[in-house]
C-alpha cells in the first residue's frame, strides 16, 4: 500500500519518551517518517510531495516543529495534522488536539479537516504569533544552555540574563490610519486574539478564523514595575495594566531604526530585515482536527 502522508518527527522537541513507538505506529499506518535535523530543508521536501500528490504532512514536535513544517502548506490543498510532542504546544491547544501522541496521530489520520487563518511577515508565515523585545533575548539565552540542560534551570537562567539585560526596542506602527511612536520591552502580533483575561502563559485564541492580527504592548518601565506587569499578566489582568494598549488590523507595518531585528517566531528566533510587512492570510492553512460529535 502507498504512503498516505508524510511525518516530520523533531526528536528534540519537549519531554523526551515515546519517540520510537510513534515511529512503528505511523510506519504501520502507512506514513513517512522524516527526522528533523537542524540541516532538513522541510519547504523542498514538501513541495516535491505535493508535487507527488501527497496530501496530508504531520509536525510531531512542539510550535517550532509546526512553524518549519507550516511554510509550503500555506494556500495549497494539502492538510497539516499535529502531533504535540512539545513543551507548550500552543498551537495544537487552540485546535483542541489531544496531548496525548496515540490519540493525537488518530486524529491526523481520521480526523475532521478545516480551514483556518494563517499570519505573514515579509516572505515567513506563522501560526501562532511574533515577538519583539525581551521575549526573543529571553528565547536565545534559554536556547544556549542546549537541549540537555534541565527545561527549568535554562528558563532561570534566561530570565535573570534577560531582565539584567533589559532590552526595549523603538518602533513605528502604521496599520490602517494609524501611526505610532513605540518605546516598549514587549511588543507583540498574534495571529487572531488571545483571550488575555485566562491565566498564565497557556491562553487560548477567541477564535481561529477572526481574519485579523491582533496587536499589544506593554510601556516602557523600570525592572521592578515590568516584574509587576509580568505577574498581572499571568494571572490573566494584564488589561489592567497602565499603559497596557492594544489594537486589531488586517495589515502592518513596524519599522525600526535597526536595519535587522531580532524576532520572536512561533517560539522561534530569527533576524529579520526592517521594516516588518505583517498581514492576515485568512482562512489560507488546512488542518485535522478531532471529529465533531454528532
């Protein structure tokens, strides 16, 4: 029997366990397995197999793993499945698949295929969000200390580095009749809107195919007082916090002074040229999700 898909498997994504039994168990389904190294060109990979008819490409990995995987997918007709083998796996919350990887590859295989809202910035796409200021230098020094340092002590060591540190970055903002000066440490773009009134760094999206990216920053401040907004934040009022502001468009241009910029990209970090062209590519990404009852 042909292949009826093609797995892209990170083994370093996450929690370490049930790699080579996922491996038997989609090899006996009839799919591909491709181990991604940091070497793998995913987009020719891809697009030779859709260019074979192949139909249906599964992330078995966290966010990043689906940020590699994602790019040739965007506007064909061929379906993205997830299996989250990550650490957050935002991604695969918000379209509700199970975190657990026997249950998450039936879904793949026999689930319900539906359209959402995928995001651009300049030639990249992403599915989650982007991210300038302290949150891509907090990205990198948790990174350095490499996949075998304990998750825990890597996300310490980042966060004291970070904010001893404390970078902010200047930006100007135009989107839709709009145009602003921005001085912050946290700036951020989502695809859709998060619902930022729920606790913790585990917020879901209002919805998947709202067709806008939403916009938000925090002020420029002191430590001391970013330390308070970053409490407020995961305890889900960061609504409440002075000079919290926010804003919803379809298009958007962010400039800087700096001709590159370090990005925050589905929890991946990139450089990017300046200035940042960002827009909602609606309703342009097919993925499975679990079969609704009934």
């Amino acid at each position: 029997m042909p292949e009826i898909g093609t797995l892209f498997l990170n083994r370093n994504s996450g929690v370490k366990g049930a790699d080579d039994e996922l491996v038997a168990a989609a090899r006996a389904s009839h799919l591909e397995v491709i181990e991604l190294w940091a070497e793998t060109d995913c987009l020719r990979l891809i697009r030779e197999r859709i260019a074979r008819g192949v139909r249906l490409f599964i992330a078995a990995g966290g966010d990043g793993t689906v940020h590699h995987v994602v790019q040739p997918l965007i506007q064909t007709d061929a379906a993205l499945a997830v299996i989250p083998t990550g650490t957050y796996n935002h991604f695969a919350r918000d379209l509700e698949i199970p975190l657990d990887w026997k249950t998450a590859l039936d879904v793949a295989l026999n689930g319900d295929t539906r359209s959402i809202d995928a995001a651009r910035v300049n030639d990249r796409f992403f599915v989650n969000n982007l991210s300038l200021g302290l949150y891509p230098e907090l990205v990198a020094r948790r990174e350095a200390r490499g996949r075998d340092y304990p998750r825990w002590k890597a996300r310490l060591y980042a966060f004291a580095g970070t904010m001893r540190k404390y970078r902010h970055v200047t930006l100007v903002v135009e989107a839709e009749g709009r145009n602003e000066l921005i001085r912050t440490h946290v700036f951020m773009v989502s695809n859709n809107t998060y619902d930022l009134g729920r606790v913790g760094i585990e917020a879901p999206r209002d919805t998947l195919t709202g067709g806008r990216l939403s916009v938000f920053w925090l002020p420029h401040t002191s430590r001391i007082r970013l330390a308070r907004y970053i409490a407020r934040y995961l305890a889900g009022r960061v609504r409440t916090i002075p000079g919290f502001r926010s804003f919803h468009a379809q298009t958007l241009r962010v400039q800087s002074s700096s001709t590159a910029l370090r990005v925050g990209i589905d929890g991946e970090l990139m450089t990017l040229v300046s200035p940042l062209s960002i827009t909602i590519v609606p309703q342009s990404l097919h993925v499975r999700v679990p079969k609704r009852e009934g």
